[in-house]
C-alpha cells in the first residue's frame, strides 16, 4: 500500500470538495483509490500505481480550479477521460465556442473537442452518436459564433418530419404548426445561445431558418452553416438531396443516433450508409460518439449503456 498527502488551499479544498462532497466522491470512484480530506489536506491510499494515476488527475482538477473553472462532478470524467487519451484537460474544457449570459459553451468530452474542431476543419461533419452527447447543441453553438464572427451569413436548422408513433395529420394547426414539435428542438437550442429579442429579429430577416428537411430540395445554401438534425431518419436519397445543396462559403453539420431510426422496418437510413459511401472523400469527416460522452443527468449514460448491453447480448434492436 501507499500514501501520498497533497496540502491544498483552502478555497481550492472547498472546490475539490464540492457540494456535499459531490466532486470528491465522483474522484474517488474514478482513480481507484480511497481519497480523505481533512481540512486542506487530501490523503490518498492505494496500490502505488494508482495513488500515482490519482495525484496526476488531482492536480489536474486543482489546476483548473485555480484558474477560476467551476468544477462539477461532470468535470472528473472530462479530466480523467482526457489524460487516458493523453490530451490536456484545459485543451478541451478551455475551447470555449460561445458566450451567453455568463454561460460559457464548451466541449466536455474528448470525442466532443474532436467534434467541434472537425467542425472548424472541415466543411461537412457528420456526428453520430446517442442521445446526451451534446451532437446538436454543439453545432448550434458553432453556428451561432459564426454567424457573430460574420464568416456565414445565415443559418438554417433542419430535421425530417418522421412520426415517432404520432401522426402529423392529427395534430392541430397548419403546416407549420404540425411541424414545429419535430423542430422544438433546435429552438430551444438557439434559445439558450441568444436573447429572444435576437432570435425573432433573425427569423424576420430571414437570417436564421427552422424548417423541415422537405423544404431543401431544389436549393442552393451558399454562405450558409446547415445543420440535419436526426438524419438517422432520412432515406438514402434525402441524404443525397440534402448533402447536395452545398454551397459555396458553407458549412454542413449532419448529427443523428442509428439506434434510434423512427423508419419503417423496410426502409434504409441514409445515416447508416452514408459512412461507407463517403468515407474516402476529402473535407469530410465522421465523428462518432459512445456512452462516455454523455452529459446529460448520469442516469442517462446508465441507460444508454444498458441498451447497448440488451442489443448487443440479444442481436435484437430495442
């Protein structure tokens, strides 16, 4: 066995700690060995190896705290995840995309840092992955900044209108009403990016555009940043009609969750091909996304994972 002992600032303890010692638990189930905090002083025992792995994370943790980062339970899985990776920790959660109100948009994960810098490098990103991964509330923080930093003119917002066990001829209102449930999404998106104020001002002028993904076809989006949202319920041919309305000076961003197609069994998803029939062709990139980049509420990592553990044991799709 062995022992190591840290002596921490105070506020840098307190920190460590967090509330009810949320972010110290989180540590300690990590590193694999038992952390106490006594006043300032951290004390971790264990096999040599991992006190040694644990004091490397920790002084990670602490570094971000001393340069004022707010450390959540969350934060340890996005340190520990990038040293297995062997990326700095503050690479990731110091790329920050947009500022909002004192939010600060970032990534969390290492596959989401590879995401937005894909998105940055490349003019077509495809990102797959399940749900909590943060796909589409990252493209939209990308949009947003670069509509602010004028490098697009536009920004347009698609998903396809496909029922998820609801018909859309009984719901009420008119075509647009019928399919604003499938887009709330992205609004809300937008929403927590910009002032309200903002966002109407932008849909008048046309400058922002929220529609379903049937609206695309005979356009020509130049100066554009395009994001399809839940591609994995186009048919190959939407896929096609769709990545085939770039324009010039734009940038598209395809996000969806093969396992979960709303398709009739009988139909291909354009999302579940689209790797193989793209893969070798230059400025196109696929990210792809497990159950660790979830960051959503913990629970939904477990159940993310628990499915995958069904499907995988049963051959059957959930």
């Amino acid at each position: 066995m062995a022992r190591r002992q840290l002596t921490l600032d105070n506020t840098v303890a307190a920190e460590l700690a967090g509330s009810e010692d949320a972010v110290l638990r989180e540590l300690e189930g990590r590193v694999g060995c038992d952390l106490h905090l006594r006043g300032n002083v951290l004390t971790l025992d264990g096999d040599e190896g991992e006190v040694r792995d644990a004091a490397a994370v920790v002084e990670e943790v602490v570094g971000l705290i001393e340069r004022g980062h707010d450390v959540a339970p969350g934060t340890i899985d996005t340190v520990a995840g990038a040293m297995d990776a062997r990326q700095r920790p503050s690479e990731i959660l110091e790329d920050v995309i947009w500022r909002h109100r004192g939010i600060q948009v970032a990534p969390k994960t290492v596959n989401q840092k590879r995401y937005v810098d894909s998105i940055r490098e490349h003019t077509v990103t495809f990102g797959i992955g399940p749900a909590g991964t943060g796909k589409t509330f990252l493209a939209v923080a990308m949009a947003v900044a670069a509509l602010d930093a004028r490098e697009v003119n536009r920004i347009i917002l698609t998903r396809p209108a496909v029922e998820a066990g609801e018909r859309l001829g009984f719901l009420p209102g008119d075509l647009q009403a019928k399919v604003d449930p499938y887009l709330r999404p992205l609004f809300d998106a937008l929403y927590d990016m910009l002032d309200p104020e903002r966002v109407s001002t932008y849909f008048d002028r046309g400058i922002i555009e929220v529609a379903p993904l049937a609206f695309m076809r005979g356009r020509t989006l130049n100066d554009s940043f395009v994001i399809l949202d839940e591609a994995q319920n186009t048919s190959p041919e939407q896929m096609k009609m769709f990545l085939t309305r770039l324009g010039f000076g734009s940038k598209m961003v395809v996000t969806g969750d093969i396992t979960q197609i709303d398709l009739p069994r009988d139909q291909r998803s354009g999302l579940v091909v689209i790797g193989e029939i793209l893969a070798q062709v230059a400025d196109i990139s696929f990210i792809r996304f497990g159950g660790e980049d979830v960051v959503r509420h913990q629970l939904v990592q477990r159940i993310v994972a628990a499915y995958g553990d069904y499907e995988r044991d049963s051959g059957k799709e959930a």
